[in-house]
C-alpha cells in the first residue's frame, strides 16, 4: 500500500476529539483543581481560559491541516516551516518523551480507576495498577495494529459509554436533595486550599488539568490524512472540540 486509506468519516472524526477531551481530564483533573483554588466559580473561569487558549491552537492546526493533508501531524507541518532538522528531533522526542509519557499517565490513571474498585491489599496495589497499564496498552496497541476502521469502532462505543456516565452524572447532581445551586458561589478559606503563594500561581497550576483536557485538539492534524472529506471536517471539529470542552 503506498497510501493510507481514507476510512474515517465526518462523525467519527468529531468523537475522536471528543473522546480524547472527555477523559481523564474532566474525570480526575476536577478534583485537584478544587483542592488548588478552593473556588467552584475560579475552577469553571480556568476551564474557560483553557478552552479558550485551546480554540486558537484548534484553528491554527486546523488550518495547518488544509494545508499540509500529509502524514506525521506535527512533525509534516514543523518540516514544512522549521526545516528537517527541527522536525527531526521533534519527532523523536514526541516519540520518545512526549507521546509515550502522555500514553503512559493515561494508562495508570486507568489504573487507578480500576484497582480504587477493589478490595486488593494495599502492599499489591501499585504493581496491579502498572500490570493493568501495560495491558491496556498492550491491548489497545493490538487494535490500532488491526486498522484504524476497527479502532475507531472502539473508540465510538468508549466515547457513547462516556458520554451516557457523564450524563448520569449530571442528572444525579441535579437531583440530590442534599445539594444546592449555592454551593457554586461559596469558596473553601485560603488557609484550607494548597494555594502556591498566590492566586495567579494557584490559578497557573490548577489551568494545567483543564489544559489536559481541552489540547486534545492535537489529535486533528495525525489524522487528517485518514479523512475522507478534509474540508468538512477541519472546520467542523473546531467548533466541536470547543463545545465539548465547555
């Protein structure tokens, strides 16, 4: 084969970057954030500026995409206007950093999740959840291997499993007695928060979970040369990827 298949479609295309924003981020990264600010209303406001600074990358990948339909995401468009050597060691370090880290803190967050499940022994737990990680890996790694049709089959029936928790939820929240819409507006004192120093350092730290989340965008350019309709879904996702984000 001297080309890749264009197999992915309009709406497969928008849940790919919708499942990589609805995750770990919104699942785990919440509660951090909570602990930092101390704010319900400071931790919605850092999920606005996220997705704010999110949509200018989202647009400029985008519009990189159009131009650059090639393989290799990043890497096609640093080669493009850095030169091969930039290119060259970024990919590398994408390769060998940067992508496999991302993969890797995904996995354990996996993890986690799934061993906090069980009763397991305490002494047991770190190295279940390493084993649960390479397998997951292993696993997902044999399906992307199967091609990327079967995959993002996969991906789809994840991401509607997603999509019905995160709903569930929601109408649980709004329908327990024991809440209150004025819970948002009262804030935890200072001294019970792990404020750095300062509100803007706190705010700092606490933006880089919703920046988890919300640059999941990146997943737009290493797929467009799989696209079928490149000038439909570039624009497309830009606004779907900021929604979901919201």
């Amino acid at each position: 084969m001297n080309k890749l298949s264009r197999s992915i479609e309009l709406r497969p295309a928008i849940l790919l970057v919708v499942s990589g924003i609805v995750g770990s981020g919104v699942f785990k990264k919440v509660a951090p954030m909570a602990a930092e600010l101390g704010s319900p209303l400071l931790v919605l406001a850092c999920w606005v500026a996220a997705g704010v600074v999110s949509l200018a990358g989202a647009l400029t990948y985008a519009e990189m995409a159009g131009m650059f339909p090639h393989s290799g995401g990043e890497y096609a468009y640093f080669k493009k206007v850095y030169g091969r050597l930039f290119a060259f060691f970024y990919g590398w370090g994408a390769f060998t950093v940067m992508r496999t880290a991302t993969i890797a803190a995904l996995a354990h967050i996996f993890g986690q999740s799934l061993i906090s499940l069980t009763s397991l022994d305490t002494s047991l737990v770190e190295l279940a959840v390493k084993c649960v990680a390479t397998g997951l890996i292993t696993f997902l790694s044999l399906i992307n291997y199967r091609g990327v049709t079967f995959a993002e089959g996969l991906s789809r029936g994840l991401i509607y499993l997603t999509f019905t928790a995160v709903a569930i939820i929601a109408v649980v929240g709004f329908a327990a007695t024991s809440g209150s819409m004025a819970n948002l507006t009262q804030s935890v004192p200072v001294t019970a928060t792990t404020a750095h120093g300062s509100l803007l350092g706190s705010l700092v730290v606490a933006s880089l979970g919703a920046f988890w989340a919300t640059m999941a965008g990146i997943r737009l350019p290493t797929s467009v040369k799989k696209s079928k309709i490149l000038s439909e879904i570039c624009p497309s996702r830009w606004v779907w990827e900021q929604v979901s984000s919201c």
